[in-house]
C-alpha cells in the first residue's frame, strides 16, 4: 500500500551487540513481513546479513550475541592486549622458519629464556625495569634452560654478547609486530623496547690463530684424516664461515675453473657468491673428489652415520679440541674454526683492497672487516 504523503514510515526495531569495528552485531526487522534479520561486518569490513526466519525477540538477541561472540574469537588479541606467548608463537609461524637452522634454533631458544624471565605478560606492560632484569639474571646465570651447556662446565653467567644477541631478537619480533595488520590494526601498536640500551662487549673475545699455529694444527689433522685436513685447509683458505664450508657439496665446486659457490641457505648473509679457490684449495679438492668415489653430487663432508646429511657443527667443534690437543697449540677462550676466517682478514688486508677483500671471505658490511 503506498504511504501518504507526511505518513512517517514505522521504523524497523533493532538490537545491537558487541563492539564497533571489531564485532558489532545489528538485530532488525524489516516492517514487511516482520521476519528478524542479523547484519555485521566479515574480516574484511564487508556488510553481511542473514535472515532468521523468525519473529521472536528474544531468540534473535541470543542469535545476536552468539555471533558477536564468534567474531570476537576469531578477531584474536588486539594490539594493547597481545601477550609475549602469542607475539613469539606468531613470529616463530610466519618468520622463523624462513631464517638457516642455527638461527632457528637461536630464536626458540631465546624466546623460551623471554618467557621463563617474563612469563607470558601483556607486552605493552612490560618496561625498561623488566628489560634490566632480563640482562641482570642472564649476566648472573640465575635464567638458563634446562640442559644449558655451561651449567656443565660450570660456568654461571653468559657474556654481553650472547644477551645482545637475544635481545637482538626480542627487538625484530616487536618491530615485525608493528608491521603486520590483524583485523585492520597493528599486531603490536607500539614497541615497548624501542631505544633501550643493548650490552656492549667492552674487551670482545676475538683471538687469531697464528702462521705457526696453524702449521702445528696442520699437522694434527692429517693424523686425523684427510677429510679433517681438507676441512681445515679450505677454512683457511677461502676465508668462510665454518658453517659455509661444511655445508659444501660436490656440485658448488668447480675444479677446473677453480671456483666455488657458496649458498645462500648457508650463509649468514643469506646470499649466494662465487668466489675463486687459490692453487692449494684447488688441488686439494681435485685429490678428495677422486678418492671420494661417488657418483652425482653429495655432501664434500658426509657425515660418517648418514652420507646423505653433512658432518654436525658438534663433530667439528670437538675435532677443533682434538686439534688444539695434538698439536700442543694453548687453548684460548674463544678460539676456534672462525679464529681462521680472522687469519684470512688479517692476512690479505694489508695488500688487497678492501672491496675485494670482502668479496673473497663473504663478508657483506666491510666495517666488520676493520672492526672485527
């Protein structure tokens, strides 16, 4: 029937739930037949509606309510009420496992020590006094997890360095927050860390291995074989992380243009370089892939339990001891295989430019170079 003019229309009754923008739920009916409706807004801020087939008030409020309740569920944490528990489980999903293994392993690692010193709080309550006792209790040894290596040495506390490092990450994570939209609104609204002071090494630990050491150690590792004599040659040689070396396979090696790849899933740096091998590097790859006998590519150092996996940090990390042991060379805090990766620096720096001398170890920032 069409309304007189000045007739005002009967106004639809409604009911309203939840919050604006985050859950909001509208109960209406429409004056035509009567029948309730429901209306609110998708994840993506789309308006939807659905009938309920019904007339009663008070079914459709209970229908209301329960929707709002639904999309509060999936809404998640807003950015004020995140807590630490929910930020590391999200970063640990989405960014972690793009990072090399060891770096995995590091961010677990330090997120377990985050939550153990701060358990699973809000984190826009946390502050400078959380972030000063974090440093306290690692620098005194009273936070550690369990199975914690130096605790079987006997060592109580960790260096500025490694709580640097963990710090380092706890940074990234609310800083990756801040960048990422849940709902249409930051993960995290503000990093609560940011311009904090991080430890400083005062006197860092960075000794050298010298000519005469490195014969000695030379020495001790053809008694121990000729894989552990490449290892250390090719780390001496090329200048690269340890890591990088014993991750090489056959086929980033080009013998007859005395080449080698390194890739970016080794790397620290997370690219891929080529860099050349010097005449001893060279050669001593040519006698190895001879006598390894294999046919296709593989690990240049297999591991002795499964040939199909390289050869653990762990295992060269005890022949590095091993080599020390032999080769009467003073055990010094702190030197190992990256002690060679300084040697190669140390060794060229004086008549190679330094752009080249970055390109040949692999590094990316040549103030590493003159400050490290």
């Amino acid at each position: 029937m069409a309304t007189s003019k000045g007739t005002k229309r009967k106004r639809e009754s409604s009911y309203i739930t939840g919050e604006k923008g985050i859950n909001r739920v509208r109960l209406f009916s429409r004056s035509r037949d009567g029948m309730l409706w429901l209306e609110w807004r998708d994840e993506n801020k789309a308006k939807r509606c659905a009938p309920l087939h019904h007339n009663d008030v008070q079914r459709g409020k209970i229908a209301a309510n329960e929707v709002a309740a639904d999309l509060l569920k999936n809404e998640g944490p807003r950015s004020g009420e995140i807590t630490l528990k929910t930020l590391f489980d999200n970063y640990e999903r989405e960014v972690t496992p793009t990072k090399s293994p060891a770096s995995q392993k590091h961010d677990k690692r330090a997120m377990k020590l985050f939550l153990s010193c701060w358990g699973n709080a809000t984190v826009k309550n946390l502050d400078r006094r959380d972030w000063d006792r974090f440093i306290k209790e690692r620098r005194a040894g009273t936070l550690k997890l369990d199975g914690d290596w130096r605790t079987k040495k006997g060592i109580k506390g960790v260096r500025d360095r490694a709580i640097e490092h963990d710090l380092k990450l706890l940074l990234a994570v609310c800083n990756w927050a801040e960048t990422v939209r849940v709902k249409g609104e930051p993960m995290l609204g503000r990093n609560p860390f940011k311009g904090f002071p991080l430890p400083a090494e005062a006197n860092p630990r960075r000794p050298i291995v010298t000519h005469a050491e490195y014969s000695k150690l030379t020495e001790a590792a053809k008694k121990e074989g000729p894989e552990v004599a490449l290892y250390l040659l090719l780390n001496h040689e090329t200048g690269h992380r340890c890591s990088a070396v014993g991750h090489l396979r056959w086929s980033d090696v080009d013998i007859d243009n005395a080449l080698v790849t390194w890739r970016a899933s080794y790397d620290k740096q997370g690219r891929e370089h080529t860099t050349p091998l010097t005449a001893v590097a060279a050669e001593a790859l040519k006698v190895a892939r001879k006598q390894a006998a294999r046919i296709g590519d593989g690990w240049v150092f297999p591991s002795p339990i499964d040939p199909e996996k390289p050869t653990s940090r762990e295992f060269w990390c005890m022949t590095w001891r091993r080599l020390e042991a032999a080769g009467e060379v003073e055990r010094i805090p702190g030197r190992g295989w990256h002690s060679l990766r300084r040697k190669f620096a140390t060794d060229l720096k004086a008549d190679t430019p330094l752009a080249d001398l970055c390109s040949l170890g692999g590094w990316k920032d040549h103030n590493t170079v003159l400050k490290c």
